[in-house]
C-alpha cells in the first residue's frame, strides 16, 4: 500500500558515511523536481534521459561542495546531443531547498531513438565548474568523455582531475503508480573515498592512468588497504536495483542498512531539492549593458522590441531597445 510516508524521501539527498571503510557517500531520490526541469522542453525521449541523468549526477555532487552559490555541470560533444548542462544553486539558508536547472542543445534531425542516448554525445569533454560568488575566483575543472555513460564520465573527472575514487549507482525512467498518472523518477547512489594522497600523485603513475585513453582510475589512486574497502563497497553496491535507487517503497536509510550495516554507515540531516531557474528581466539587462546603442539595434525585432528566452526555463522577455546598452536613453 502506498500512503504519503512513502514519498517523504522524494526530492532530496541525503549523506551519509561509511566509518570502517573511509568512504563517504550520497542517497539521492529525485521525483517532482526531476518532472519540473523536463516539462520546461519537449524533448525527444533519448535526451530526456541524458537530461535526467545529469539532473540526478548534479543533485549528488552539488550537496558534497560547501557551496555558497552555484556549482555546474556541461558535456559538450560532438554528436546530436551538443550540450547537456545543469547547474545546482546552495541552499540559501539553513533549512532551505537547493535548486537544480537543466538544459540540452541538440540536432533534432540527428537523433536516432534506436541509439543509446550516451552515443548522442560523441566526443567531447566533461566539465565541472564552481562560481563562489562575488570576489570569489570560479573554478573550472575539464576531463576527456569516457566509459558509456555520463556517471563513468563524472567518475574519470573525479580520478583525473580531483584523484579521489567515485563510483555512481543511478537508476532513472517513467514510473507508473496505482491512480497516479506517468511520471519521472530518479534516484541514486555516490560513494567517493575520502581524500588521501594517492599513490599516483607519490609518483607511482609517471606512466599513465590504467583508465581509457590513459586516464586514472580508482585502482591507479588507491593502496591495498583502502583498495580492499573501496572494491568490498563497490561489490555492495553492484547488488542494488532500479527499484531500491527510484523508490518509493524502500527509503534510503533502509537501503543502507541492507548494503553497507557491516561498515557502520551514519547519516546526516537531508538536504531538499527543488526546481529553480534564476532568469530574470533585471539579470537579461545586465548581460546586455554591454552593448552599444548599434548593436543594440541588430538585436532589435521587426516590431521594436528586443527579445530574450531562457534556456532553462523558457521564460520569454521582452524590451524596450532605448532601455537597453550602455547608451540607454530611457529608464527600464
């Protein structure tokens, strides 16, 4: 029977960490908020599950950064799928909800729903940047596309680029609930060991990471010891289901009772995720306070007015050009 105690996991991200084994971790169960960034596009179904899974990687990295603004994702390729970004915003206060936005550029006449949506991207790079806020230098951290997946990308980035192990656990699709209509879910897990001077920046690995293209893997930063934690709680997690990651039924506490009570697991308070798109009017002015009054007029529409859409959310603006530029004549 399913009541609303059920769902009280949904749309959030819960942390947690392993005692015995040094490793940390993320719960993320994503069900209104992932509903809300799709419903922003029709997009074809191959890259509403790019989309989803991006959503879900951001939902989990964003809560392990002590965030005071925005952290965000993009992979960039070559293939149909030319963009999927997403960024997370930090709670802005204790208590309240992060929000996530998200968004795919693509060549609709190049997507194949036969292909796996992975295969969509091509080649390309996967990025991560961090923006601190005002007087804070931003942050920006690229690795090379590999694995079949975008979670075997953010994993790489995490080994080449940060060298701490991270393994995701990801499940995502349309669920159908009894008197409910079809609607997205999503949930997952992170594990990623806690930071430790690897073998490979000691020097061991002057050759090259055993990884894809010479990038580094788990196995390339890790000793023994913590080897044999990191493969044991890897080997835990290969034994979950799509249905223990989505939920509803079974909450995430529970499952990491049943994966990891060996290894001493202690969660943390839960951390809400919302949808949020930060556009607005006064922040579409200031991005064009840069132009002159000429190319302002470039901009300007058959009907004298300059418009604007976000990306993310597809709000619609629209202005007055002589409110516009560094060479405004008129107040907004």
């Amino acid at each position: 029977m399913t009541d609303a105690t059920t769902h009280l996991w949904d749309d959030t991200v819960l942390p947690f960490q392993l005692d015995s084994a040094d490793i940390r971790g993320r719960i993320a169960r994503l069900d209104g908020v992932l509903e809300e960034v799709l419903a922003q596009h029709d997009y074809p179904p191959a890259i509403e599950a790019l989309v989803a899974e991006m959503a879900l990687l951001t939902a989990l990295i964003g809560q392990t950064i002590k965030l005071r603004w925005k952290l965000s994702l993009q992979v960039r390729g070559d293939g149909p799928a030319r963009l999927i970004a997403t960024d997370y915003y930090g709670p802005s206060e204790d208590g309240a909800p992060a929000r996530i936005r998200a968004y795919a550029s693509y060549d609709a006449d190049r997507v194949a729903e036969t292909e796996q949506p992975f295969d969509l991207v091509g080649q390309g790079y996967f990025a991560i940047l961090i923006d601190q806020g005002r007087d804070m230098a931003p942050y920006q951290g690229i690795t090379p596309l590999a694995g079949g997946s975008l979670s075997s990308c953010a994993e790489t980035y995490f080994a080449q680029s940060e060298q701490i192990p991270t393994r995701f656990a990801l499940a995502y699709g349309r669920s159908t609930e009894a008197g409910q209509g079809e609607q997205w879910r999503a949930g997952g897990v992170m594990l990623q060991h806690m930071p430790k001077a690897s073998p490979f920046a000691a020097g061991s690995g002057d050759t090259g990471g055993s990884g894809e293209g010479g990038l580094l893997t788990a196995e390339d930063i890790l000793d023994a010891d913590d080897g044999e934690n990191w493969n044991r709680a890897n080997i835990l997690l290969d034994t979950t289901d799509e249905l223990e990651l989505i939920g509803p039924s079974v909450a995430p506490t529970d499952l990491l009772v049943r994966l990891f009570h060996e290894e001493g697991p202690r969660v943390f308070d839960p951390q809400p995720v919302r949808f949020g798109c930060t556009c607005s009017a006064d922040r579409v002015r200031q991005s064009l306070s840069i132009y002159s009054a000429k190319d302002i007029a470039t901009m300007t529409t058959d009907e004298g007015r300059v418009t604007a859409d976000c990306q993310f959310c597809g709000a619609h603006y629209e202005f007055d050009p002589a409110t516009l530029g560094f060479e405004a004549t008129k107040a907004p």
